[in-house]
C-alpha cells in the first residue's frame, strides 16, 4: 500500500501521473463500464513497480446515471476476474467493496473478498461508501486496509471515520474531494492569500487534516492533473487548517 499523505488520482492521463510522481491510481470496473481500467492497462502496462492500482468492485453501470449495487458473492468474484484481465495483473493490490448491497448481507460480500484473496487474486481489501458498524462487522471475516468514503470541506459526514482510521493504521481516500468550492469564501480568501486556485487549497487541506488521508481527486484533462499534484507544495498554516476544520460553507 503506498503512504498516506500523499496526492494520488483518477488521471485523465496516466502517463503523465507517472511523470509528475503519481504512485497510486484508483478506478473500478462500473467506470465507463470497463473503459477506465481498459484505459490504464492500455497505457500503462507493463507497469512501474512502484505503482499501486486500486480498483472497485459491487456496482453495475447499465446505463447513463445508473449505479445499482450488486454485492452478490458471484458477481464480485465475476468482477474481480474481469478487473485482472483488463488490468492485466495476477494480483490486484487492493480490491475494494465500492457499496454494500442492502439486498446482501454484507458478510456474505466480504467473504467472497476473502476467498479471492485466499486464491492470490487480491492483495488487500478495502471499504468504499460504509459506516463504522459495516467496518466493524468486514473487520470480523478479514483485515481492512482503506475506507474510500465521501468527504470535503462541506461534507464531514465521515469525520470519525478518518479519526478511526488514524487510530488503525488504515488509509482514508476521500472521493469527491473538490465540491463547491465557489460559495465557500473561506476556501477563497485562503487561496487568494496563497495565490493557489481554491481546488489546490482544499488538496493541501485534506493532506493537513490527517496523516491516514490519501487524496484521490478526479481529473478531466492534463492542466487540471498538473495543478492537482501542484497542492503538494502548498503547506497551510495550523491557524488555515483550523479555519477549514471548524467551517462547512
């Protein structure tokens, strides 16, 4: 698993993450379908070896804005399979749980995780879109490494999540990391300050909010994958930590 506290991505060019030090890309199968772990075998294999790929597994993508979860024990391990052979890879690093199903009981999911990891198909599993009592409950059948989670500086709804996974030594990939940006006028009196765009500010952040944090921000063209990795060098004051900290809005 690669450290915390690092900027890692959904690149719009993976080539160029390389490049800039990008050592951690994350996808799924359900993007696209398909197309975004086509894309990163396609341009990327055979891969550095310091390069950890972390894909999802438990949604289906029949159609446009369409995202049912699917967490039956024979589709994820179907998921799994297919994820190996668009990657390319014997062994996926990490395999996450992208929703639990409320049709399936949850342990039923994780344990089709742990079979594929028992095979040698997966390295480490992680949790997308939980709460700590699913942790809990995936934790009593295997060792979790990540929780991948939505959180920003408006959406704080797994703040305790990231404490507990400071606690545990795990990692905490906050999606959808950029969110409203131009109504939060203290995001934009800190990045003109800095003279930072408000998406590097709230990078450099979520990289100052915690040591477990690995950011994981989506991006829709080169410039914007260049200008995401530039908030590594942005090292907010304790006092603009704060500020962020105590405001949603």
């Amino acid at each position: 698993m690669p450290s915390p506290g690092r900027l890692c991505t959904r690149p719009a060019d993976p080539c160029r993450a390389i490049e800039l030090g990008v050592d951690f890309i994350d996808t799924a199968d359900s993007y696209g379908p398909h197309v975004s772990e086509e894309l990163i075998s396609e341009t990327l294999y055979p891969y550095p070896d310091d390069l950890v790929i972390a894909t999802k597994g438990g949604l289906e993508r029949p159609g446009p804005g369409q995202w049912p979860a699917n967490g039956r024990p024979e589709h994820l391990i179907e998921a799994c399979e297919g994820s190996l052979r668009r990657l390319k890879l014997d062994q996926i690093p990490l395999y996450q749980f992208h929703r639990p199903d409320p049709a399936v009981p949850l342990e039923d999911s994780i344990s089709a995780l742990v079979t594929l990891k028992e095979q040698g198909k997966i390295r480490h599993i992680g949790l997308s879109n939980v709460t700590e009592d699913q942790l809990r409950r995936a934790q009593q059948l295997a060792p979790i490494v990540s929780i991948q989670n939505r959180y920003n500086v408006e959406d704080r709804q797994s703040e305790s999540l990231i404490d507990l996974c400071e606690q545990e030594q795990m990692v905490f990939l906050p999606w959808a990391p950029i969110q409203n940006l131009g109504r939060n006028r203290i995001v934009q009196e800190i990045a003109q300050r800095y003279g930072a765009t408000p998406r590097q500010v709230v990078l450099a952040w979520l990289l100052a909010r915690s040591p477990s944090i690995l950011p994981i921000p989506g991006t829709g063209s080169v410039s914007h994958l260049d200008d995401n990795v530039a908030a590594v060098a942005i090292k907010l004051t304790p006092a603009d930590v704060a500020s962020l900290i105590g405001n949603a809005g």
